[in-house]
C-alpha cells in the first residue's frame, strides 16, 4: 500500500498497510491470529472508511510509507472523515514469531472510487508488521506495499511459515544487533555484486518480494531472476531495526539507493527476517518502495 494503500494517492489525498522453507495452510497455525487481525482490520475500514478503521488499529508508535516512513496515527489524523472510495485486501501469507507476540502478512489490496463498480481502479500488494499490545490486542506497528496492474492469476489460500524459534537467541540487545549484522550482510553484497546476489545468499526458500509496478514474486529462485533482470547493485542504509522477544522474528527498513553517487534517496526497502535453528538470519520478506521523481 507506497503504504498498502498506494490507491489513494489517485484520488489526491495522499493517505494511503529459515528457517522453515515449507508453508502450511493449517488454520490452526498460530499465525492464524494475524490473519485474523488483518481481515478485521480491512472489515473496519469497509464500514467506518480509511481514516477511522487506520486510527483503530494502528499501534501509538506505528509506521507507514509515504514512500519513507512516517508516523502512522499523525498521517491519518490529517485525512478528512467520510472519505467514499473502497479501500479492500485480503491476507495470503503470514508468520508469526515463537513468542506469539509479533508477525507480519501480506496478500493483495484493490481500490475503487465507487463501492459499488465492478471492477477495481487500481491494484497492489501490501505488507504489514504486527505487535501484540499490552492489553493483548494487535496493532499495527509498520504498513507498506506496492501497486502494479490487475492481475492475472487468483489470489491462493492463505500460507504460514514458521521463522523459529530461534537457537540460542540471547538477550534482545544481542539478538537486535545479529539483526542489524545481517541486514548489514545483506546491503554489502547488494552494492559489492547485485541485489539478486544479496537475494540468492540471504532469502528464505519462499521469499516474497514485492517491486512497484510487477506482481508478487514468491520463492527464492524467481526472486533472484525477477531482481537480476531489473536491478543491478544498491546501496542500502539502514535506519531502524526491531526484533521480537524470542529472537527469531524481526524487520528493518532503510535507504535504497540504485542511482550514481551523488543522487538522493531513490527508494526505500523494508526486510522482514526469520531465524531458526541454524542462528542466522534470512530474509522472508523484502518490499522495495521508489521515490516519486520530480516532474
């Protein structure tokens, strides 16, 4: 959505949300609970419209992209109420952390100026990160995603994957900086070989990367292929990394920078990495958001 609800940017309004290789689609996965708070979340913005069902269920501290990040609650704050196009999506992966206390999903989003046409005006993929608050509730910590054309293929039955738990996952500050590290990793060998490079040493064997413009890819080998034919190195920055409390769940965002040295700040990413057994981190998930150029 450059947040999951890139669509809005249509209307003007500028508002806008390995370890385990194999995917299950038991309903019973715990992961189920974010699932469940993605659709309530989209079931609440059909009945109160964007502006109230974001306010609801975004966290205090909570991130969304316009492309770069901004304060969630502040940006919404701003939009006017009763704002009439339909905003929908529909959750087709998750995860969640061993701790059950943060997870992410993604799946793809539509928009319409009338609820009641046919057809959508414009499509995407988002990605949201979740946090179990302290009264137990789920909200909203980081909302992101992309917006490409109508796609061709069906939307599958929801997936989960299992990030842990992770092997000696140690204190949250050890276990934030491996995170960093990694993330690190990742960003020296996108800039020193390509990002597809970065890709094939770091990403899950069902990797989602989600790319302005292009459908969703999923797994590792038609990641790197989709990145190799689009993309050459990156230099990458990281500017926040949080990790849940059983180590084995984590994301990061960033600078994504593929121009010549002296340009700005022409994209931005966000990584969601799982850890399992093994004690180190790979990348499930990376969404990479491009700064809108100047006309």
């Amino acid at each position: 959505m450059p947040s999951r609800r890139r669509p809005l940017q249509l209307c003007a309004l500028s508002v806008v949300l390995l370890a385990a290789p194999h995917a299950t689609s038991a309903a019973d996965d715990p992961a189920a609970a974010i699932v469940a708070a993605e659709r309530a979340f989209a079931a609440q913005v059909r009945a109160m419209g964007v502006r109230e069902g974001f306010l609801a269920w975004l966290a205090p501290t909570g991130v969304v992209f316009r492309p770069g990040p901004v304060s969630g609650i502040k940006t919404y704050e701003k939009q006017p109420a009763g704002w009439n196009g339909l905003l929908a999506w529909t959750p087709m992966h998750a995860a969640i952390s061993a701790d059950g206390k943060l997870g992410w999903s993604t799946g793809p989003w539509t928009w319409s100026r009338d609820s009641t046409q046919k057809k959508p005006d414009a499509h995407g993929e988002y990605m949201s990160v979740w946090r179990m608050q302290a009264d137990g509730s789920w909200k909203a910590v980081l909302d992101c995603g992309v917006g490409h054309p109508a796609p061709t293929r069906d939307t599958p039955a929801v997936t989960y994957s299992a990030p842990g738990p992770g092997a000696n996952a140690g204190s949250p500050l050890a276990a934030r900086q491996s995170l960093y590290q990694a993330d690190a990793g990742f960003a020296k060998l996108a800039q020193a070989t390509g990002v597809s490079d970065a890709i094939a040493r770091y990403g899950t064997d069902d990797i989602i990367v989600l790319r302005e413009g292009d459908q969703r890819v999923t797994g590792k080998s038609a990641a790197r292929d989709s990145i190799a034919s689009r993309e050459a190195t990156a230099r990458m920055v990281s500017n926040a990394q949080s990790v849940a409390g059983s180590g084995d769940l984590g994301y990061t965002y960033g600078t994504f920078v593929t121009g010549g040295i002296a340009d700005g700040d022409s994209s931005w990413y966000v990584h969601v990495w799982h850890r399992g057994a093994a004690a180190s981190w790979k990348l499930a998930c990376q969404v990479v958001m491009p700064v809108a150029k100047p006309k």
